[in-house]
C-alpha cells in the first residue's frame, strides 16, 4: 500500500487528459444559453478522465506489489525447511561438499574427538550417545567416524540383536542397563531401547500396553541416569523419501551392502507413514528438558558427520589434555639373542 498512496496522489494533483483538455477548452466558445449545461458535461468528462486515469496508473502499481510480494514469499520458502511426509524435513539442498575438504575438516574433528576421550577419561564421566532415526539414513557411518580414532577400551558401541526368548520376559530395560558405562567410558547406542517404540510399534512386536507403558517409563528411567550423572546425549537421524530410496537402491546392487537390508528394513520402506506417525508419538512423550531430541539431517552424510561430531564436541565441556612430547626409549641389547630360523614358522602367502 505504500507504494500504491504516491501513485494515487499523482494522479489526483496532475493534468487532466488531452481530450478533456480539449473538451474543457471549448465551454467559454459556446453560447450563453447552452453554456451551463456543458459545464456541466465537462465536468462530468474530466472526472471520468481522471478515474480512468487512476486505473490506468493503479494497476502498474498494484502489479509491482504482487510482484514483491510473490518475490518475498518465494525468498522465504527458499530459506525455511518444510515439512515433507509425517514428522520428516526436506532441507534447503546445499551443493555436494568436496572430498577433500570433509576429509580436512573430518581429521581435525577427529583430533578434538581424541581430547575429548582423554578428558572423559580423566574425570571418570559417564556419556552414552544414542542413534535412532529412519534406516539408511547415516548411523552407522557417523558412529565408525566417531570411533575411528579412539579406543575401544574407552569408547564402545552397542548394536543389541533381537531380545532371546529369555530376555522378552526380563524387564523391558533391562539388557541396555548392563550395557550402560561406567566412570570414564562412552557408549554409543546404535539403536537402543527406542526399538520398542519404532519397529515394536509398527510391526506389532509388543502389546498396546507394553508401548504405553514405555511411553509412560521411559522419560522417567532416562531423568534417573541423569541423576545418576550420566550425560545422555539423543540423535535422530532423518532422511527424505527421496535419498532413502536412492540408498536402498545402491545396496541392492552392492553386494558388499546386501548385509544392510534386513527384512525389517524393507518393511520400514513399505510402512513409511507408520514410521513417521510413530516417531512423531515418541517424540511428544521422550523428547523432555533433561534428554531431549537432536535431529540430524541425514541426506548428505558427509555433512551430517561433521555436525553432529561438532554438536558432540560442543556437549561435553572438555580441556585438552595432550601429554607431553613422546620419546621412544633405546631398543634392549640383543644380549646374545638368536632368532629361530624363518623356516620354522608357518608364513601367510604373499598373493599381492
């Protein structure tokens, strides 16, 4: 409107058209007796000429508005992330990031993931990092990033099988307890006691009262590591419709990936809208204050690494303890030692 207001006060300030001109020229030549009357009729004419001249203007104007208006709204779509499906998110498409730059900026997060496993280890703290989100969606790859560098000793992964018959009757958490750390370790979870409310759920691998009671127990069981001291930290890992299918699709003809497609895999293909509803219910009841959610952009894995290796980082409060310089001591003297003979021991073939 306020490019409209000058527009219209132009028009109502400006000359009249040249055939009103014209029209209102000719009144003091006509005769005295008809002169009222035409007048009369010039008036009538330049108001007419002025309305049509304010449609005229107007209507370039009002062009001009939607113009910047539909430009605005298109800015904004572009920068926002919209909802696609149920519970997932289409982000803004950023271009493919270079090999060697995610290899540089990888090597330098694995470094501070180095000083960080020192630090958990000199103050004895407890960390569990949790994995969840749709299949193929990056977990694996960022977990084997993480651990890359740093010791198994200090930093383990749990990857729990399907419950034996045995522990379907035990207390639903109980067999992720004994996997949780102790003073100085951090274990990472891919896929954890969420199972209940993911493909259990979907797949009708527990009863509706199980599901309700885990939605009910598990923000209280979580507030109670946390008043343990554990610091829990809880990744979801989503991935669009699109590159899920785009994956699937490269495991089926990678023989080396045919181990990644499981039965319940394909099932999680075919049952996209009851996974997404039942994540959408887990998180209305588990993302609370004390552990919440963290959702991570899974479509491009290169990038999804290094921000959630930063975001872990940036989690736990860490000092750098790098020892000193390291000096190699002098080998021991052979003292007289003999080697037994090369041909006494059983060698590998050296086929390459």
């Amino acid at each position: 409107m306020s490019e409209l207001q000058p527009t219209n006060e132009e028009t109502v300030t400006g000359t009249a058209s040249p055939a009103a001109s014209e029209r209102v020229g000719e009144a003091p030549t006509a005769p005295a007796a008809v002169a009222a009357p035409a007048k009369t009729a010039s008036k009538a004419s330049t108001r007419a000429a002025k309305a049509e001249e304010q449609q005229t203007e107007a209507k370039p104007a009002k062009a001009k508005i939607q113009k910047v208006a539909k430009a605005k709204a298109t800015a904004e779509a572009a920068t926002t992330t919209p909802a696609v499906g149920l519970g997932e998110v289409a982000p803004v498409r950023k271009p493919k990031m270079d090999a060697k730059n995610y290899e540089k900026a990888l090597s330098k997060l694995q470094i501070e993931l180095v000083k960080l496993q020192e630090w958990i280890k000199f103050k004895k703290l407890k960390v569990v990092v949790i994995f969840e989100g749709r299949d193929a969606a990056g977990k694996g790859g960022c977990i084997k990033r993480i651990t890359e560098s740093l010791s198994p000793r200090v930093t383990r992964v749990a990857a729990l099988p399907a419950p034996t018959d045995r522990e379907s009757t035990e207390w639903y958490f109980q067999r992720y307890v004994q996997h949780l750390p102790a003073g100085g370790e951090m274990v990472l979870f891919d896929r954890s006691w969420y199972n209940r409310a993911g493909v259990e759920r979907v797949m009708g691998f527990c009863s509706e009262e199980e599901y309700r009671e885990f939605l009910r127990s598990c923000p209280e069981f979580e507030r109670m590591l946390v008043r343990s001291g554990i610091i829990l930290i809880k990744y979801w890992f989503s991935v669009s419709n699109e590159e899920q299918e785009r994956r699937f699709q490269k495991r089926i003809f990678h023989p080396e990936k045919h181990w990644k497609l499981s039965p319940m895999d394909l099932q999680s293909r075919a049952r996209w809208v009851e996974y997404s509803k039942a994540k959408d219910a887990m998180f209305a009841h588990t993302d609370i204050k004390q552990a919440p959610w963290y959702v991570v952009n899974g479509d491009d894995k290169m990038r999804a690494r290094l921000n959630v290796i930063t975001h872990l980082l940036n989690m736990i409060d860490y000092e750098d303890l790098t020892p000193q310089p390291i000096v190699l001591p002098p080998r021991q003297d052979e003292g007289g030692y003999v080697r037994p003979p090369i041909s006494d021991q059983t060698f590998i073939p050296e086929i390459y």
